[in-house]
DNA sequence: AAGATTTAGTTAGTGCACTAATCATTAGGG
DNA sequence: CCCTAATGATTAGTGCACTAACTAAATCTT
C-alpha cells in the first residue's frame, strides 16, 4: 500500500475521532443537563448570558461561533422555557435584546455543579483540560484561516 | 467569586472548544469535499467501504459510532449519488448489504488527495495528528463509560 | 433630504444525529 | 414445532447547523 493510500486509513482516525469525541461529549452532558431542562447547545447560550446580559444575537453568536440563524429558533425555544426574554432594542430596533428572565438567572444556581460533574466523568483534570483546550483552539485557528484563504 | 463559579466559566472553554473545533474541522473539510459531492459524513461512509464492502448497515453504524436511524436516510442519499447500491442480504433478509458501484470505487481516486490537504490546511504533522488522536480516543472511551454506568 | 448601502434577524430548505415506535426476519426455548 | 425473544432496518419527530434569500432598520453619500 502507497503511503498516500495509508493516508487514507489514518486520516479516518483524525478528523473522525474529533467528530466522535465531541457526539459522545455532548451525549455524556445530556443526562447531566435533563434535570435543568436544557440541550447543550441551548446550556452553552445561557452560560454566555450568565456571564453578561443582555446580549444581541450577533453578540451570542460571536461568542459560540454560530450563525444568527441557528440561533433564532434556539432562543425562541429557550423563551418557551420561560428562561430568557427577546426584546427589540430601544436604541437599535435592528437588534434584538436577549435577557435573562428570574428563571433564567436562578437556573445558575442549579448549573454550577454541572462543570464539576462533567470533569470527573470525562476523567479529565485542571491539567488535561488546559491541554486540550489549547489543542483546540489551535484547530479552530488553522481551520478558519483556511476558510479565510479561499 | 468562587471555585465552583470560576469552574462555570473555564467549563465553557473545554466541552465548547470541542464543539467548535469540531464544526471547524467539518466546515475546513466542506471545500474539499465538494468536487467529490461528498457531505463530511458521507465521506466517512465511503471510507468504511473503501476499506470493506459490502458491509451491512449495522456494521457501518459500529464503525463510525453512529445509529442506523442516521445512516437510512444517508445510505439513499448515496445511492441517488449513484456511489453505493442497498441490496437484502440473501443469507439474511434482516440485513441490507452497503456496497460500492464502479463510480463509488473509482471515487477513491480522486479522494487519495484529500488526507494530505486537510492535514496542511490544518496546520497538523503526523505527531501532532497522533497526539491529538490519543487524547480523542481518551475523551470518546470515557464519555462511553460513564453512559454505560447509568 | 433622498437614495444606496451596510447591518441585525428571520425564514426556507437541506442534511445530520438522536430517541422512540414499528415491521420483518431470524434464532431459541419449551 | 410453535411461540416468543432478539435482531436489522426503517419511519416519525425533535433539535442543531449551515446556506441563501428576504425584511426592516440604521447609516452613509452625495
């Protein structure tokens, strides 16, 4: 076999097991999210507003690396929740102003031992989660330039 | 503030990079997928089959740690790309046998170069490649495991 | 001040990915 | 044997995530 057809076997390990990892992160957060009634996604979104609201949509999306238009039902849905309200901006209509309702705020509460949680169940310490993370961003850096490229 | 609410913050560093970097990965692999009209998962499909075909549906699911519920609709997507034929086992009637056309095989041509693009588009050597893969593989068995326990 | 342009969000459409329910086929146990 | 269990695949339904097309509001230009 040519070391470009080896290629084709090893590749499947790489791009493949970072797809993998991260289904079978998220399907390892489920179960620690359902008593907050929350998806990872939609538990990413309020950890932003915990950290500052309100925010605008661009503003979330920003910050997660998402599309408004993914966003748009996902906080429509949060607002059924009852967790967050969607109001136009005074000062910009253009702009939507996503706030935390008193449900919202106090699911903090509820959320602030899910990190803990979900460190020791992934066997991951303090340590080996700065590596990764770091490894991470170097991805996410080189994949965008790419995309920047073209 | 405190350990526990500091963890809330580095916490959306970790599970979210690997969102992100995942996403990033897939959306950097899009471009040079495209001329093959290979979707990234579709890819990884025809790389099971690349190295084994015919395989059945459930073998495949085994392979890239995905439910068959995912792959119906993404086999016959496939098929109406005319890469795969779907074919009943006759040993076993259950079973629905994945296997390449001549357009599927001679795919695989023009796929030798991808690994090497994406590897240089993704700023990785093999070592780094491997590492990144060890640490994959790590998070994947542990996020099993805990799944397991519940 | 009027018209063109840029910006913020939404909608429509495609494709994954999952769970739950269903159906046909096969394998086992009494 | 027959009847039940288990197995392999499909369907329905929910929720992301993306692109493209669109609306409305704000800003820039002349």
């Amino acid at each position: 076999m040519s070391a470009t057809e080896n290629d084709l076997l090893l590749e499947r390990q790489l791009c493949f097991g970072l797809s993998v990892a991260s289904r079978s992160v998220i399907a390892a957060y489920k179960p620690v999210l359902a008593p907050l009634s929350l998806t990872h996604p939609q538990y990413l979104v309020m950890l932003t507003l915990w950290e500052a609201a309100p925010r605008t949509v661009k503003d979330i999306g920003a910050t997660l690396m998402l599309e408004s238009a993914t966003l748009s039902p996902l906080l429509k849905r949060l607002e059924a929740l009852g967790y967050i309200s969607r109001q136009r901006s005074t000062a910009d209509e253009r702009a939507l102003a996503i706030d935390l309702t008193p449900a919202g705020a106090a699911l903090r509460q509820k959320a602030l031992t899910v990190p803990g949680t979900m460190m020791e169940r992934l066997g991951l310490n303090p340590e080996r989660a700065r590596a990764l993370h770091t490894s991470m961003l170097a991805l996410i850096s080189a994949a965008h330039q790419t995309l920047a490229d073209n």
